[in-house]
C-alpha cells in the first residue's frame, strides 16, 4: 500500500492507496494563509490518519516546481508560506518511509498513464484544465517532468494578448463572457445557443493549444483532465475544426485526444510515484 497526496491552496487530500483502489481518505481544507509549519502540520496529521504498517512509501502531488530527487517544494501557488520547504526531508523523518515529490500535473498525467485513458501508450501528454493549466510528459512509458518538475507547462507560453491559460481555462468564461464554465455548461446542456456559440470559441482557443502539443512533443494521444474535461462534449467539434488547418495532416489524423475519465487522478499518480 501507499500514501496519495494531491495538495492544493483550496484542499488538502491525502488517501491509502492499495494498487488502483482507495481504500481510505482524508480531505480537509488547506491553511493556505497560514504559517509554513501549520500547514506542514495539517499534512502530517492527515497522513496520520490514514497510515497503517502496510504502507510502503508516500507520493506527493503539488501545484510548483519541485527539486524531484532533493524532495524540495517551492514557491507553491496559493500558499505563500511554502516557498521553500524540504518536504521529503520531513516526511521520511516524520514516518520512516521513501517519500516521493513531484508537480500536481504530472501525477495526474502519471495516474492517468498507468491507471487510465494512458495505458494503451507509451508517449503521451496529459493537460489539465480548471482554475488554470498544467500539463505532464510520459515517454516511452516513464514520466518526464525537466530539472524542476516544470516542463511541458504549455499554459504559460504566450498566446495572443496574454497567455494559453487565460484563454484555455475557467478564468476564460468569468473573463470574456462574464459566466462560469459550469453555468454556460449548464445552459449549453439545455441547447442555448449564446452558450454554445461561447463554447464553440473556447474550442477554437483550445485547438491552438493542441497544436502547442503536437509541435513540440507529437505524442500518440492527449489525455484531457480538470474540471472542464467534463465539458469536452461542448467543444470537441470546434477543437477538431481548427486541427484541420495544422500544416500535417498525417499528425492530426493519428492523434488521439481523449477527455478523462479517472477519479482520483492526481492522488493515484502521486501513489505511483
């Protein structure tokens, strides 16, 4: 067995993990504002709880760049007080146990590449899309993730007037359209047509960040996570659109762009780390 950690500035959720099952979890919210060590001592505690003689290791998945074999965290996103914090250091010192820390993305890449929608390939891209953008690299069936934990992180390249991420990702909706993604989901359900033309555009914004991927690692598929993964129903048609002015066509009629399904993704790859 071993310990899934999926850490975040709104949650913290820690589970036992025995294989592809979660056999137990904790979900508390996280003390984002508070001080390094309450933050640190709300994880430990968590992990306490579910911690039995069966474990054998601890994976951590968080939202910054991470030191991958020194197991240091920095410069964490919505929790200012985590700007330097030697995570492996304390959780093999707290439990006696290898500790694994990797970026939030790349888990749910690596959960969805052994446990998901990933497993029929070996080279694949992992893009998560909610509050923002995060993306994960396997290839040849091992996850790549740079020096810090960091590459792949297509959302920051820049992408008319600001970003991939502000055209890609919930803010685009609240932003542009002045709705959440889940209520012009809700109203594009009942057939709107102002919200499907909505989610038409943000098809088209999305079919340039395929692109993105397929230029700079032309993996075998692309698997879709994050809350606007659900959504994919929405702008499947509009994305497929604008791939079909990429310039290689042999490219874009191989690939294969699937939205995930996986519970649980992140906190299964961190498991898996």
């Amino acid at each position: 067995m071993k310990i899934g950690i999926d850490l975040g500035g709104t949650n913290m959720r820690v589970a036992l993990v025995d294989g592809d099952v979660i056999r137990e979890r904790v979900i508390r919210p996280c003390p984002a504002k508070e001080a390094e060590e309450v933050v640190t001592g709300q994880l430990l505690d968590q992990i306490r709880q579910v911690m039995n003689p069966e474990v054998t290791g601890i994976g951590v998945g968080v939202p910054s760049v991470v030191d991958a074999g020194k197991g240091i965290v920095y410069n964490v996103a919505n929790i200012p007080a985590w700007q330097e914090v030697h995570l492996k250091e304390i959780l093999e010192q707290e439990f006696g146990l290898p500790a694994s820390i990797n970026n939030d993305s790349n888990c749910f890449t690596l959960g969805v590449s052994v446990f998901g929608e990933g497993r029929a390939f070996k080279n694949i891209v992992g893009v998560t899309m909610g509050t923002g953008i995060g993306s994960g690299i396997i290839i040849d069936g091992k996850l790549y993730g740079g020096r810090n934990t960091g590459a792949g992180e297509i959302g920051a390249l820049p992408y008319l007037t600001m970003d991939y991420e502000h055209y890609c990702s919930s803010g685009f909706f609240t932003k542009f359209h002045g709705r959440t993604g889940k209520e012009l989901g809700e109203l594009a359900s009942h057939g709107d047509p102002k919200a499907l033309a909505v989610w038409q555009e943000f098809g088209m914004h999305v079919g340039k960040l395929m692109e993105v991927v397929l230029y700079t690692y032309d993996p075998e598929a692309i698997i879709i996570g994050g809350g606007i993964a659900s959504a994919f129903s929405y702008f499947e048609k509009a994305m497929w659109e604008q791939l079909a002015s990429f310039p290689y066509p042999e490219t874009v009629k191989h690939i294969k762009i699937i939205p995930s399904t996986l519970e649980d993704a992140a906190l299964l790859g961190a498991s898996a780390l």
